[in-house]
C-alpha cells in the first residue's frame, strides 16, 4: 500500500488535499500558481516552462508584437511581416532548447514537426493558392465556401498532424501527453510559417518601404502571422495530446470527455471550418481580426483543460522516489507524480539549462 506524504496536494493524483478539489480549478496542472481558466500563451503552449523562466519568453513576445506594429507604423511592411510569422516559431525553438526534454535526439523532434510541417505547408500553399484565387474571381460562392472554406481548411489541418502521427508510430517511448501536445503546436508553427511566407513572398521580393495604411497592414499581420499561429498550434496539439493520451491513460474510465479524441477533433475541425467561412464570407478586416481573436483565446482555454486532464490522469501510477528538489517550486519533496508542496505535475516540470546549471 502507497504512503500519501503530507502537503498541500496529492502527490499521487494531485488533488488539491486543503479544499477538497480533485480537478482542482484553481491550480493548473502544468503551473499551479495559475487557475486552470486563464489567459496565458507562454505556460499554455509552453507547459514544460517553470513559472520562473517564463517572464523571459513572456517580454519576448511582447516585444516582438509591438516590433511588429512599429515596422507597419513605420511602413516597413517586409520586416513587420518577417517578424510577425517568424515570432511564435522562433520562441518555440528557444523554448525546447530551454528544457531540454528531448536534447537526445533534437534533429529528429525539429525534422518531424517543424521542418516536416514547413515542407508540407509550402507544398499546400504552392499547390492550392492559384485555384482558390481563380475560385474567389469566377464569382461562384458557393463552390468558394465549400472549398476554400471546408475542404482547404479541414485538409490543411490534417497536414499538420502528420508528422506528430509519425513521431506516434516510431518513438513510442515518448509516451506522455505533453510530448503530443509538443510535437503538434512545433509541427502546426511550422506550417503555417511556410503557408504564410509563400502567400506573401511577393511582397517580401518587393522595396523596403511599402504603401498602404499601417493600421490595416498591423491588423492582417496580427491576424495572419500571431493570431493564426495560435490557432494552429492549439488546434493541432490538442488532438496530438489526445492521441498521446490514449495510449497513456491506464484509466480511461476517469478520462474526461473534453480531452477524448473525439471532442478534441471535432473542435479543432470546427475551428478551422468556422474561420475558414469567415474567411471567404466577411470581407471587413477588423471584424476577421475580433473573430480570429476571439477564436484563439477559446483554444488557449481549451488547450489549457486538455493539459490539466491529461497530468492529473497520470496518477494512475502510485511510485514514491527519494527526496528531490521539485523543479518548480525547489523545496525538496518526495519524488512523485505530483509535487505534495505546490501541486505541479512532474510531466510538465523539466528541468531548464539555467537551473540545471546552478551549483548544488
């Protein structure tokens, strides 16, 4: 019989042992110090990032946003462009060299989602772009809705599972949930930076300075450059984390349903139908923007539900280890599923380069 050690949380199944609180709302599994319903890019696309090392990659996308609106301010529309779709790719590069979760083989993590993705999504955008341009001219919006709308989009979505499927099939070692939600936002980053580089290439080969007002060029470079990489990267990685979970979970009976294959399918291809309409129907660009806002924001919520689900399903796994510093909080605990001190899942809590440097 397990021994549960005495703290705030469960080390086993991480329940919230002070309130009562089994699913525990106001503790996310990943980073406790923040509720399961909150706003958050950096601990929501970036799990296995301590709290403490966030506040880097927190200013660095706020300040490649604002780069972003100063270059369109300033009309320098090629560098806005540039810095918009290469953001959240690079960020997420940065961020799996900073945890080092699969330093072991790097090349075959980066080739399979990212750079498997870009390929895919320049051969889509290549393949696609001139009959979806003769489509919208010849007038038929009917046949517009139903392809660019429906089928482009629900294609695309599945190109960006296929490197992840592919990681599923030959390193079932990596086995955890968090690994499929990794492997999809990395492979949907990559995509879309093709897809949006190769719409835009035109303008990119064009002079330095461009014409046009910048308050439209900052709003279709927040819609098609950062909003469009969220919504990519939690679209597809909640699926991928799905998929992770079912061959992890030992209790899928206590699985909840917004983490099934199914519910998360069904979202992410809802979400790509519904903005792909949008698309094509609703020619203001602001009113675009609000919704793929409003759009992305629903994902992160979503995608933070799915991570919470999938770490406290690990504590199907009664072990005890030695005592340890927790990579979260530091205060040295007993090695667990769960930190019994601060509650974060020690799927989520990697170590960094930073810290695994530190003198002990």
């Amino acid at each position: 019989m397990s021994m549960v050690p005495a703290g705030e949380f469960c080390g086993h199944c991480g329940a919230h042992l002070t309130r009562g609180d089994a699913f525990r709302h106001g503790a996310f599994a990943a980073v406790p110090s923040e509720p399961v319903v909150h706003l958050s890019i950096v601990s929501t696309l970036f799990p296995h990032l301590p709290h403490r090392r966030g506040g880097a990659f927190r200013w660095a996308l706020l300040a490649g946003s604002v780069a972003v609106v100063i270059l369109a301010a300033l009309h320098l529309f090629a560098p806005a462009t540039i810095a918009a779709v290469f953001l959240l790719p690079v960020l997420y590069l940065l961020y799996l060299y900073e945890v080092e979760v699969y330093e072991s083989e790097p090349w075959l993590l980066i080739g399979a989602t990212m750079v498997a993705g870009a390929v895919l999504g320049y051969a889509f955008t290549t393949l696609t772009g001139e009959g979806v341009s003769r489509l919208a001219i010849s007038g038929d919006s009917g046949a517009n809705v139903l392809i660019a709308g429906v089928i482009i989009p629900i294609v695309a979505q599945a190109l960006m599972l296929v490197g992840p499927l592919f990681l599923y099939f030959v390193r079932s070692r990596m086995r955890e949930p968090l690994d499929g939600l990794t492997f999809g936002a990395a492979s949907a980053l990559g995509f879309t930076l093709a897809m949006t580089l190769t719409a835009i290439w035109p303008l990119l080969a064009g002079p330095l300075v461009g014409s046009g007002s910048p308050l439209d060029w900052a709003l279709r470079l927040l819609s098609a450059g950062i909003l469009l990489m969220l919504i990519n990267a939690g679209t597809t990685s909640v699926v991928t984390a799905s998929i992770w979970l079912r061959r992890y979970d030992l209790r899928p009976s206590s699985r909840g349903w917004p983490a099934s294959i199914f519910a998360t399918v069904a979202v992410a291809v809802g979400a790509q139908i519904i903005l792909g309409i949008l698309t094509v129907v609703v020619p203001d660009l602001v009113l675009q923007v609000a919704v793929r806002g409003v759009v992305a924001v629903a994902l992160l919520m979503y995608v933070r539900l799915v991570i919470h689900e999938s770490l406290l399903v690990e504590g199907a796994l009664h072990e005890i280890g030695p005592d340890a510093a927790c990579p979260e909080c530091h205060r040295i605990v007993p090695t667990m599923l769960f930190c019994p001190a601060c509650g974060v899942a020690r799927a989520a809590a990697k170590q960094t380069r930073m810290h695994s440097a530190e003198p002990s």
